[in-house]
C-alpha cells in the first residue's frame, strides 16, 4: 500500500483518537483499545515506511496514550492511601446495617452484664474468676485499684496485650463462618464481661478512677471488637443470605469485604496495646487530661466509622473497589493472563476449589485414613494416652500441635512430611494442568507435545522436589521453638509453597527455583502476604468447626448406637476427632497454597509480562478489517 493510500484510509481514525485524548474524562477502555490499534498502526509503518514522517507521527500519539493510561497508576503507598480514604469506608458503608447490629448487641449484652452483677453478688466471680477478683479487691484496699496495669512492663504488656487483643478479634469475627451466630455468641460473652467488670468497679466505689483508667485503651480496643464482630457478621450474612448468588459466591463477596474490615482495625490494637502497655499505668495524669484523651479515642472511632462513611455514602462519593462484587453466574473462569489485586486471587481460589472440590475431598479422606490408619496403629501408646480433647471452644486448636509433633509416636515427622507432599504435589498437578489448558490458545502450532515418559519423569522430579521443601518446614518445626514457629507460620512458609509452585510450574531445580522465588517477591511480598493472610483467615475459620459442639453431638450420637465400654468409647473418640480434624486440615491446606500457585501468575505478569509479550509479537501478525482489509 502506498503511503498516501494508508494515511487516507487512518487519517480519521487518527484524528478522533488525538480528540479523545484531549478530553479530561476519557473512557480508559477505549483508550485502551485504542493504544492497539495505535501500536498496529506504528507496527506496519515501520515496517513499511521506516524513514517517513508518518511512523514518528504515530509513535507520538502511541506514546501520549500510553502516559495516559498509566500516569495515575498507583504506586505502593498510592494504594495504602486509597484503602484508608476510599475502599475501608465503602466496605463500612456497605456494612452499615451489620455496624448496628453488632453495636447494640454489644450495648444490650453489656447491659445484661451489669444487671447480673447488681442482682447476683457471686457472678463476677464466675465472669472473671476467684483470683482477680481477689487481687482486685486487695489492690482497691491498698489503695491502688488499677495496680494490675502496672504488675508487668511496658514493652513486654503492650506486646503481649496486642497479641491476646487481636486473637479475640480474629475468634470473633472468625466465627461468623457459623452463619453469623458463632459471632453474635462470642460478642455477648464478652460484652457480659466488660459490662460486669465496670459494675463491679461501681460497687467497690472506685468507679471514676476505673473509667478514666480502663478506657484510655478500652476506648480503641472494645470499639475495635465491635467492628470485628460486625466484619464477622458480614461475612456470616454471605452464607445465610446469598440472594441471586450462588451460596460459595456470596460467601467471596462477604469473606472479602469482612476481610477488609478486619485490616482496617490491626492498627487500632496495635494503638490500644500500646496505650495499655505505657499510659493507662499512669494513674496519676490529672483526671481532665485522661478524660480529653477517652474523648479524643472516641471522637476518632466515630468521625472514621460511622461520620465519614455515612456522609460519603449518602452523597454518593463512594465508588466501588474493581473487585467488589462478582457476576451472579456459574461459568466464572481463571485468566491467568493479567495481574490482579490479593481479593481478585482470592476469587479465583474459590472458582478452582469448586471446579475440583470432588477431588481434592477425596484426597483428604485418603490421606486422612492413612494418617489414623498408621498413627494409632504403630503409635506406643493409647489413642486417649497420645491426644486429649478438651470439650470446650477451641479446644481442637489447642492440641493441634499433637498432630504434628507427639511423644508416643516419634515417626510423626515421617508421615506427615509424606501426607502434606503428596497433598502438595496434587494440589498443584491440577493447578498446573488448569493453567497449561488455557495457555494452549498462545503456543506455537509445530510445537510438539511431551511424551508420556517425559510427563512422567517430570512428575517423578517435582514430587522429589516438593518433598525436599516440605522436609524442610517439617525440620524448623521439630525445634519446638516459638520463635522458629512465628517465623516460619506468617513469613516462610508462603514464600516456601510458592517455591514448590514455581519448581513445578517452570520444571525447574531447587537452586533455581529459589532464585526465581526472591526474583519475583523483588517489591511484591506484600501481595504476597496478604493472599496468604486472606486464605489463613478463611482456613482457620473453616477449622473451628472441629471445636463446636456439633462434633460433640455426632459422637455421642453414634456412641448411643455402638454398644462399646467405656474404654473403648473414649478410644473411638479420640480417633474420630482426629479423623475429622485432619480431613478438614487437609481440605484447608490446598486452599492456602493454591491461592499462593494462583498468584505466582499475577507477579510473573509484574516482572516479565508475558502475555504482554506474546500480543506484542502478534502485532502486525493478523490481517484486521478497518474499514478495508489492510494489504501486505
């Protein structure tokens, strides 16, 4: 074509695309497009017409779509910034209804807690127990009734505080899984307990000196239990209530935002621990001066939770967050081909669970059986003498390192190192069939296909390879340390399963495999991080199903029907128990590291972008109809 002949036929096009660049709003979809079609353009005349005015002309406009397009990308502090002004406050707006619920819940539970203690001298003595309420009392008659905040130091409170603050959220608003109820129980439990515990301060008659002293950092912290109740009630109103969604998708939407909620509020204990832990000690500050400071706290609670969202909300300023809602459908894929946000990860986790749920439960079951089938088998001991249930809340959790690590069964190592590495190897074998499915649509037609002895071979390697990492972990843990514990659970081990994923994914060796891992968290670990955060949250969420009363029921249900003694009843027990804990352990943890295998292609995306690369090459490559069939 000549040169004339391809400005004529463009020239219009070229001209309503300089327009819309000028324009302030510009639609970025169309911009989008139109940096395509730009780049086609620019393809075929510097191929063409490489010395000619008209190729500058076009890499010019190329290049003032592509600046429009990513001026206001957001950097890392950008996006912290947009969650705390913008995101944080819609999910608050959109909660409002469960802010309130929680709100009087707790108003009425603590009410409730008051009135009992005024009609019943001996329940703050069930709420709190006999010892503190005797220290309490001695340190009212000596003189020092808030001697309890001073018993420890500051450093060592603040962090303990903090730690102990954010386990009693994470319960409450875990148990919201429950369909919501689990959340409302654990909220009245303890709204009775801080409302007997003020009452109690109003009968020993040192009520202002409790107020002003308890609420300099109760302020912040029972406010920020009330949120983490209402973030578990949305998240439970997702199960209870699905709507025109399918249940598993509205459960997405409300873990989700309920998730986000729960983020909003870490800083807030991290303040109420450290207020705990340095100034509610300081009992003699001026009694105005501790009063503005409650007022402050209580100011800042209302103004950011309940001024701002609702005044944003009614004018309509609140713009929904790109993930926030899903279609009400059930033909929802995985594009493994775009880099996504940690809430769009965690709906394709959900998406991929449920397309092989029959499966990965298979799985568990198995390796569930194998696991009791050769613990208490070859264990030294009774299955009662090696794992004891506690019957209350939490109490699964409480044992959970018997699984693991037990002195009547010292080959525990060996088979959890080989149940968890075959849970892996699969878990990601499906993950990587998925994923190589759709990426058939970018290969080459002559490329050829892998025997089925090299298929083989290769997954001989990766299993090899998987079980090195997990002997590993398996190896940190058996130091009994709680430091190598805290390091490894929040920091090591997501970034050792996305070792495993890429080794897998890459069909690459242990050293490089590792290379690529810390090459692709350059600058991302907080995406990382939060993924693994958002599955872990939802994982342990799943697993306190294992300490409710329910599984109680079951037992005792199928004991009334098994005419056992009672030795061989508490032996049926404990085996059941711990058949049901490791299926649901082994259901969690394929959700955890597929969520990680997920992601692993959002930040290949980041660092190399491929698929970029791939439409990049077949620029120029297509004949595309624009207005007439382009020649050459």
């Amino acid at each position: 074509m000549r040169e004339t002949s391809f400005i004529k036929q463009n020239k219009e096009k070229w001209k309503e695309f300089e327009q819309d660049l000028n324009k302030e709003n510009s639609d970025p979809d169309k911009l989008n497009d139109l940096f395509i079609q730009i780049t086609d353009d620019l393809s075929y005349s510097r191929t063409f017409y490489p010395n000619r005015s008209v190729r500058v002309y076009l890499n010019n406009i190329a290049q003032q779509v592509f600046f429009s397009i990513y001026k206001n990308r957001k950097t890392q502090l950008g996006r912290l910034s947009y969650f705390w002004t913008h995101e944080l406050p819609y999910m608050v707006w959109e909660a409002r209804r469960e802010f309130r619920l929680a709100f009087w819940v707790f108003v009425i539970a603590f009410a409730i807690g008051m009135l009992s203690c005024a009609m019943d001298d001996e329940f703050i003595n069930v709420v709190l127990g006999d010892s503190y309420v005797e220290m309490t009392i001695e340190n009212i008659e000596s003189g020092d009734p808030m001697a309890v905040y001073k018993q420890k130091g500051e450093l060592g409170m603040s962090l303990g505080i903090t730690i102990n603050n954010l386990w009693v959220a994470f319960q409450t608003f875990a148990l919201g899984v429950f369909f919501a109820l689990g959340t409302l129980f654990y909220l009245i439990k303890n709204a009775v307990m801080v409302g007997a515990f003020q009452f109690f301060f109003y009968e020993q008659g040192v009520f202002l000196e409790s107020f002003l002293t308890i609420w300099i950092h109760g302020t912040l912290e029972i406010s920020a239990i009330v949120i983490a109740a209402a973030a578990g009630i949305t998240m439970g109103k997702g199960l209870a209530f699905p709507g025109t969604l399918t249940r598993l998708q509205s459960f997405q939407i409300s873990a989700r935002r309920g998730v986000k909620i729960m983020l909003g509020i870490v800083p807030i204990f991290i303040i109420a621990g450290f207020l705990e832990g340095y100034l509610t000690r300081q009992t003699e500050t001026p009694d105005i001066i501790r009063a503005l400071f409650i007022f402050t706290c209580l100011s800042f609670v209302i103004l950011y939770f309940w001024w701002l969202p609702n005044k944003r909300g009614r004018e309509g300023l609140l713009i929904p967050p790109r993930d926030a809602r899903l279609p009400a459908d059930d033909t929802q894929v995985i594009d493994f081909n775009r880099i996504k946000s940690s809430g769009e990860v965690f709906s394709d986790i959900f998406i991929f669970y449920k397309k092989n749920i029959g499966s990965i439960g298979g799985i568990a079951l198995a390796c569930s059986f194998l696991y009791c089938a050769m613990v208490f088998t070859f264990a030294e001991a009774e299955p009662s003498e090696m794992i004891t249930f506690p019957q209350n809340m939490f109490g699964t959790m409480s044992v959970l390192d018997k699984f693991f690590i037990n002195e009547f069964a010292p080959f525990l190592f060996f088979i959890n190192s080989f149940l968890f590495t075959c849970l892996t190897f699969v878990s990601f074998t499906f993950l990587v069939k998925n994923v190589e499915e759709k990426e058939v649509e970018f290969l080459e037609e002559e490329e050829e296909e892998m025997t089925s002895q090299r298929v083989n071979l290769r997954h001989v390697l990766n299993f090899l390879k998987i079980g090195v990492v997990v002997l590993l972990m398996n190896l940190a843990l058996l130091t009994k340390s709680w430091y190598t514990v805290l390091i490894l659970v929040p920091i090591l081990f997501p970034v050792m399963v996305l070792w495993m994923y890429i080794m897998c994914k890459e069909n690459i060796g242990l050293i490089s495999g590792l290379g690529r891992t810390v090459y692709l968290l350059g600058g991302a670990f907080g995406k990382l991080l939060n993924t693994y955060l958002l599955t872990l949250a939802i994982g342990v969420s799943f697993f306190l199903i294992t300490d409710t009363s329910l599984i109680w029921i079951y037992i005792q249900l199928v004991s009334m029907n098994l005419a056992l003694e009672q030795e061989s009843m508490d032996q049926f027990t404990v085996i059941s128990l711990t058949f049901i804990a490791m299926t649901v352990l082994y259901l969690i943890y394929p959700l955890i590291i597929n969520g990680i295998g997920i992601l692993y292609h959002s930040l290949l995306e980041i660092k190399e972008a491929p698929t970029l690369k791939r439409r990049i090459q077949n620029i120029g490559n297509t004949k595309v109809i624009q207005g007439m069939v382009r020649e050459g």
